[in-house]
C-alpha cells in the first residue's frame, strides 16, 4: 500500500495485520481518486473510517487543504499518525480516536470530501449516510464516497444529498452521494 500521487508520491504506508481492517487496494483507490481528480484541491476531507488514513492521505498528497481521520482504534490512530509523520502531511490533518458516531454527534465541522469505507459485515455504512443526512455536514456540492461489497445496494436519495454513479471493481464497489440543491451530475 502507498501513496499514489501527488507531493507524497511512492511513499509506503503501513497498515494493521490481522482481520480488523481491509485497506482500500490501489486499483481501488487510483479509481476513486480517477473519479473526484477536479475536486480535491483546496477542500477539506472526512475519512470516517480511518483505518491506516490512506484515503485521507492520498488526498491531502493531491492537494486537499486538510483532513480529519477518524477511528476508534487507538492501535489504527497509531498507525495514522506514523503514515502522516512518513509522508509529511501531519500539519494538515487532525486524527480523532472516536467511534464513527460519536464523531458526527459532535463535530461541527464541514466538509468536501467524505470518505466512508466501513467493515464490510456491519450496518455501518448505512448508519453513516443516514446520520450525515440529518446533520449539516457538508458543503454545498460535497461529495461522499462509499466503499462497499459489491452485492450491496445503497439507498439513491437522502434528504441532503442523492447518488449520483456507482461502480465496480471486482468485488468491491464505489457509491459516490453529492450534497446541494442541484445535485449537479
């Protein structure tokens, strides 16, 4: 796992052994970031699950403003803070150590970017876009990036944001929600 591109480029990023976390691939990730390539400069970045903060990282390499990575390992905090330290990213980002929920009760923060890749097996994800669509969150024209199983359907519409593409990369697939009025396509 590394940083794809932008001024991190290359670097290795570690990441937890074991079952507890399932980092993004980096087929995954180029195509996600293949996605959103316009909308990352100068925006502020939500990665909810953090995990090793790649998604986050790869962000703030490509020239988001900053970044909140949020989990609620502290062994995956630890982590975080090791791979921003590594890449020379850590003054543009604040990593919490909180369960996802308890974040989004609480933050008052607004964002542009929102990444959410959960564990798979769990309601998480669901629970997630449904608490960030009764909270005011997102800046107009946010965008929400979901990673999930392939098989899973997400809902098309929420009150603040609606679907706008889903994609498909083996067994994985990518939801991507924009926020605003509009719903610009």
């Amino acid at each position: 796992m590394r940083v794809i591109a932008g001024t991190a480029r290359s670097v290795p990023l570690l990441s937890r052994d074991g079952l507890d976390t399932r980092p993004t691939t980096d087929r995954v990730k180029e195509a996600i970031f293949n996605i959103i390539q316009f909308e990352v400069e100068g925006r502020q970045a939500l990665d909810l699950f953090g995990g090793s903060g790649q998604m986050a990282i790869e962000a703030l390499s490509r020239g988001a403003a900053g970044a909140v990575i949020v989990d609620q390992s502290r062994d995956s905090v630890s982590i975080i803070r090791q791979n921003l330290t590594k890449t020379k990213l850590a003054d543009h980002a604040e990593v919490v150590c909180a369960d996802y929920m308890d974040y989004l009760n609480r933050t008052k923060k607004k964002f542009d970017l929102v990444f959410l890749d959960p564990p798979y097996r769990e309601k998480f994800l669901e629970n997630a876009l449904k608490r960030i669509s009764e909270i005011d969150i997102l800046k107009s024209g946010a965008i929400i990036i979901c990673e999930r199983p392939a098989e899973k359907a997400l809902p098309e519409d929420y009150t603040a944001f609606r679907r706008v593409k889903d994609y498909r990369y083996g067994k994985t697939g990518i939801t991507v929600y924009r926020a605003g009025a509009s719903f610009e396509r």
